[in-house]
C-alpha cells in the first residue's frame, strides 16, 4: 500500500527480501499501489513469486503484466469492488491469478461484499469456457461465516487478515476455515 492507491501504508519489498531468506513457501506480493510498474522490478528481485497488481492503478496494465511474466514469476491482476470483470477480458489469457477484492482496499476488518461474489462465479465460468489456467483469489471480509460463500462462488484462494490475526487460536482458526472451505468441493 502507497498512501495514494489506498490510504494506507504498509511492507515495502526489502520487507519481502527479509522474509524470503527464512522460507521457501510461495510468495503472492499484492501491490495496491499507484503506478505499479515503477515498483515491479524492486518486488521480483525480493523474492516474489506471484506479484498481483491492481488493473485500475495504471493506465499500462498490459506493459506491467508484460513485465513481470518476462521476468519469469507468475502475474496476478485484481479488482476493486466497482470495477466489473468485463473490464478484464483483453488480459485474462495473460494472468496466473485474478485477486477479487471483495472490500474497498487499504483497512482489515472490513465486511465482505456479497455482490462481488458474483463476480468470482463469472471468473469461474469463463475459465472454464475459455480454458484459462488462471487462479481464483478473494480478498476481504474473509472468515468462518463467509468462507463457505467464497469456496463456492468458485474462489481457489481465500485470503484472511483480521479474521486470522484476531483469532484466539489461529493454527485452529486455520484448520477450520480448510474444514469449511472443502465441504463446498
């Protein structure tokens, strides 16, 4: 986050470069940034291996995402809550993930907009239709109640913040959002 795109701030990539040293899990790098492509380089020397960008923080998404699958690691876009999925089709063949916002980026704790779920539903659709290997992401209000709701509107990755942060058992918070989440499947 850049204070611009979003009113927040938060890690930069030497915060990734840190972290990469202790690990060797995946990396999805999520910039809700202003003019992503000027930070693109900087996040794939750090260490990421999914580096996800915002389809309205640039007027250049084609040359951004260029970039980043030129440099050999996987490309993301995402959408805010307002953009509609329509807005995505000349790039859908280019991306390995789709990041559906489902709040208004920038502050955890947020409730989950049922509406964009739709929105994963037609992502699905059209991965299936068009034969498109991309992944399924969903960002925001994401927890117990509404993990169910986003596993089977089609979503591949559920992303949780304040509902994994501020449970009091995390690594059980963790197992039962997975218990949830594959009843759907």
């Amino acid at each position: 986050m850049d204070g611009h795109f979003v009113p927040n701030l938060t890690f930069g990539p030497k915060f990734v470069k840190d972290l990469r040293l202790l690990t060797r899990l995946t990396f999805d790098c999520h910039l809700m940034v202003d003019n992503p492509e000027c930070m693109i380089e900087e996040f794939i020397k750090a260490g990421c291996d999914y580096l996800t960008i915002h389809l309205e923080s640039t007027v250049h998404v084609h040359r951004a995402l260029q970039m980043i699958k030129e440099a050999g690691i996987k490309a993301g876009i995402s959408i805010v809550p307002s953009t509609p999925v329509s807005l995505l089709l000349p790039i859908l063949d280019m991306v390995d993930l789709v990041l559906v916002m489902t709040v208004n980026p920038g502050f955890g704790g947020q409730t989950l907009i049922q509406s964009c779920l739709n929105k994963v539903a037609e992502l699905d659709a059209l991965r299936k239709e068009e034969d498109y290997q991309y992944l399924i992401s969903v960002d925001g209000g994401v927890n117990l109640k509404t993990i169910q709701d986003v596993a089977t509107a089609g979503a591949d990755i559920a992303v949780c913040g304040s509902a994994f942060f501020n449970a009091d058992d995390p690594f059980q918070f963790s197992r039962n959002m997975e218990e949830l989440s594959s009843r759907t499947i």
